[in-house]
C-alpha cells in the first residue's frame, strides 16, 4: 500500500486541528458551550486521527526522517522550529484527553485554567506542524 500522500493528509488534519481551535475558543467567548464542546470534541478527534496516520506512515518507512537540506541559518531554524514542535507535541495528547475530561465532567474552572496554558500549546503544535510539512515537502532544497 502506498503511503505517499500520508504528510499531506496529516497537513490537512493539522489544519483543520488549528480551525477548529480557533473557533471553539470564539465559541466558548460567546457563551456557547454545547457547540464549543462539539467542536473541541472534534478537534481532539481530527488530532487523534493525525497522531495514527503520523505513526502509520513512520512505520511504513521503518521511522526514517525526511531530511531538510538547507544549511546554516535555514538549517538551524529549522531544527529549532522542529525541536519546539517535537517537544511540545508530547505534551498534547495527554493535555488534551484531560480537556475533554474536565470539559464532560463540567469541571469548570480547572477546565479553564488548563486550557490557558494548552490550548496555544495545541494551537502551535497544529500550525508549526502544517509549516514543517511545507518545509520538507514543498520547500526543501535539492541534496546538495
């Protein structure tokens, strides 16, 4: 089975993750909390669908990464901006299951002082995902 097209549906699920957040955070601004429950709920299952398409198709290739070819400064911000997103990507599965606990539950005010902190963490884990995509498959210069 080719897996080929797996970083650019795991993209799209990564933007659509970032969609998502933002507007279940206008959502619950304005008051509406069934349809910002559905829409996070959404958002943790568009993520959930990511992480097992990620793992599918790092397995389909015996978790061997893409290269970025740039050197000096582009390489260098690249591994920084991979090194944030890597280690902060850990971070937002477990964050996000205690969300949505905490949000069933109507647990909240620990529901709310834990999404201040992850939601930007989630927020940036989604974009600096779709932008990591664009950089090794659409933007990454020719071995050199």
């Amino acid at each position: 089975m080719d897996l080929g097209l797996l970083p650019a549906v795991n993209a799209g699920l990564n933007a659509t993750a970032a969609l998502l957040l933002i507007r279940g955070r206008a959502l619950i601004r304005r008051g509406e909390i069934v349809a910002h429950r559905r829409t996070m709920i959404a958002a943790f299952a568009v993520s959930t669908l990511f992480l097992v398409l990620y793992l599918l198709h790092k397995a389909s290739r015996g978790f061997v990464n893409t290269t970025f070819n740039a050197e000096g400064l582009a390489k260098l911000a690249y591994l920084a901006l991979l090194a944030s997103h890597v280690t902060l990507a850990m971070a937002v599965p477990v964050l996000a299951i205690v969300l949505v606990v905490l949000g069933l539950r109507d647990a909240r005010p620990l529901h709310r002082r834990l999404a201040r902190v992850a939601w930007p963490v989630w927020m940036y884990v989604s974009l600096t995902g779709v932008l990591i995509y664009v950089l090794l498959y659409h933007l990454n210069p020719e071995p050199g």
